[in-house]
C-alpha cells in the first residue's frame, strides 16, 4: 500500500494528508531554510545536542546554502507533535525518539529501543548493513517521511525511584514515567506509565505526580538534577540498551532538494549518530563517580524483576504481532540483533571480561 492510499484509509489522514499541501520553502539568494522541530527542551543535554549538531553539519557542508532552523519542544509545537507537524507540513523535519511514535504505528519502537533488544553497535550494523533503514524507510513512507538514525544515547539507566524494588510486586501501582514499548511492559506489572516529554520530568517527579522515572544515563540525568530529589538509582534497564534518535524529513520536501542536499543530510545524520553516541558513553563515568560521591545509591533489579520485565516484555512483542509489518520488522531485527550478538559475545566479550580480570 502506498502511503497516500494508506492515509485516505486511517484516522491518520486528516494531518497527514496535508503534506500534498505544503507551504513553499523559505528561499533568499538561492538559498534555503528548513525548519526542525524537536522532541527535546533547549539545551537539554544529549538530546537537543544531537538536534544542533546535525543542523550545524548539514549548514556547514552545504556551505550554507541549506540552513536548518530549530524550534525545541514547545517553540512551534509540543515534544509528542513534531511528527504530525511534519506530516502535515507545518515543519520540515523532525528530531527525535521515534518510540515517542508507537500510536502512529508500534514498529517505530524498534528504531529507538524495544524491550530487551539491540544494543547501540547491534542496531548500526542492521540498519546499515542489514534491512534496517529499507525498514525504517517502508515505515516512513506510509506517513510520508524520509527518516535517518542521527544519534544514540547507548545503554539507558533503569532509572530514578522514590523507594527500592525488591520485586516485581513494587511495580504495582507505582506512577512511572517510561515512553515506548518498555512503558507498556512496565503496565504489565501493574505500573501506571506516564509518557512525559524529558523537559518536564524533574517538575513531576519533584511534585510527586510520578514516584519514578527513567530518563537516559548517568550524565543527562545529574544534568536533569534527579539526584536532588531522590538517591535510589538502578543502573541497567531492560528497555533501551541502545536507543536510536531519528532526523526525519517530509518525503515531498526531501524530494524536492537536490540529490547533493540529500546526501548531505543523510551524511550528517550519520555524523551525528556516531558523534552522539560518543558524547554520552565518554561522560556517562564521571558523571556516575559524582552522583556516588553526592550520595547516590547505585543498584542493581534483583533477578526476579529481571524475569517479570521479561515475560512482560514478552507478551507486549506477542500482542503486535498481527500487524504484518510489525512481524516482518520484528523478525529482521531479531535475526540481525542474534547473528550480530553471537560474535560480539565471544570477541569484544570475552576480551572485556578477561582484561577487567587481568588489570583488576
């Protein structure tokens, strides 16, 4: 089905077919603006960073004559909107975590994080030496959108919690802030989830409208200030062990540029993944040293939880699978993540373990 079919015949159509509508581009001199809207707060560590650096990258190597103008989350519309605003032409691109977008279609899950799925290398080397940015793009064309991966936060912490968890049985009922597919895991242990844009999190868990929170690793959590509020920290989650970011484009509006433009933002974007990926993992140590030294309990989920975040997991994977495309998704990406795992496992693995052994 092509994606105008698909949205004269959904609920989506309404906005989305508005992208056969677009306003002209902002020309001046032969040159042109693009407008990007974000999921993220001005300046909120990682996340707006990747969002200004591919901008930067595409104006530099475009030697300015394709200029990206951001608005953060609530400069043109909300963090949750950016992708109708781009399906319907009232912005150009996005940047973002596209899980945000599982009420659009719940394969968007797998290009930033399912439950208990790829690692940051395991989902570089399916999207670009496997099927995963035809998928991405299979997906993107039904909403007319041409999508790049433009960053990664690597493994996200298990998160922020006013009171330990010692069993699954914690969960119930506890007000939870988790987007994605792990959000819908975590309902299955009886959580109530909220989905709050990051700019928002410290006010509600300082509030106590949610009694916890995950957001993304050590560094951009003490940069969020979590620790002034709580100092029960878990470490390892099962919901984002490498989560990808999105830049995604207007398909008519990506089409319209020169093939020279559009190498230059999927160029960009591919920058940005690997630069931002970097960015985190270089600052995510120190940046636990100091949360430690502040008097941050660092823990771990028992082994009990582990299994009830499993099965949970599990069942939500199970419950999308009479979507075709979903399946078809799911299945390259489990394929991939399992081949990939296999030799990273017994190499970088195995040495990893035996060099901590050796240096002590």
């Amino acid at each position: 089905m092509d994606r105008r079919s698909f949205l004269k015949t959904t609920a989506l159509g309404g906005s989305a077919a508005a992208a056969t509508t677009l306003a002209a581009p902002a020309y001046a001199q032969g040159k042109r603006t693009l407008t990007m809207v974000t999921a993220w707060g001005r300046g909120l560590a990682g996340v707006f960073d990747a969002a200004q650096h591919v901008a930067d990258n595409i104006t530099a190597m475009s030697d300015g004559n394709l200029t990206i103008e951001i608005k953060a989350a609530g400069e043109l519309v909300g963090a949750f909107e950016v992708f109708d605003a781009v399906t319907s032409g009232q912005a150009d691109m996005y940047h973002a975590a596209d899980y945000y977008f599982v009420g659009q279609h719940p394969a968007y899950a797998f290009f930033t994080a399912a439950p208990f799925g790829m690692t940051a290398q395991e989902l570089l080397n399916w999207y670009h030496h496997g099927e995963g940015q035809a998928m991405h793009d299979e997906l993107g064309q039904i909403f007319g959108l041409k999508p790049f991966l433009a960053g990664n936060t690597g493994a996200q912490a298990g998160g922020w919690f006013k009171k330990e968890i010692n069993g699954p049985e914690d969960f119930n009922g506890l007000k939870f802030r988790m987007p994605g597919l792990g959000g819908k895991a975590l309902g299955k242990l009886g959580a109530s989830v909220q989905n709050i844009p990051g700019s928002e999190v410290y006010q509600a868990l300082s509030s106590g409208a949610i009694d916890g929170t995950e957001w993304i690793g050590p560094w951009a959590d003490e940069k969020a200030g979590f620790q002034e509020i709580t100092k029960t920290y878990y470490t390892a989650g099962f919901h984002e062990p490498g989560a990808g970011l999105t830049l995604a484009t207007n398909l008519d509006v990506f089409e319209s540029l020169s093939p020279a433009h559009q190498k230059i933002i999927e160029v960009a974007a591919g920058d940005t993944h690997q630069w931002n990926l970097a960015q985190f993992l270089n600052n995510n140590g120190a940046a636990l040293q100091r949360l430690q030294a502040g008097g941050v309990k660092v823990m771990e989920f028992p082994d009990s939880v582990w299994d009830a975040f499993g099965k949970a997991s599990a069942e939500v994977m199970a419950e999308n699978m009479d979507d075709d495309l979903f399946k078809k998704i799911s299945d390259s990406y489990t394929a991939s993540m399992k081949a990939s795992s296999s030799w990273l496992k017994q190499s970088s693995g195995t040495y990893t373990a035996q060099r901590d052994r050796v240096l002590g």
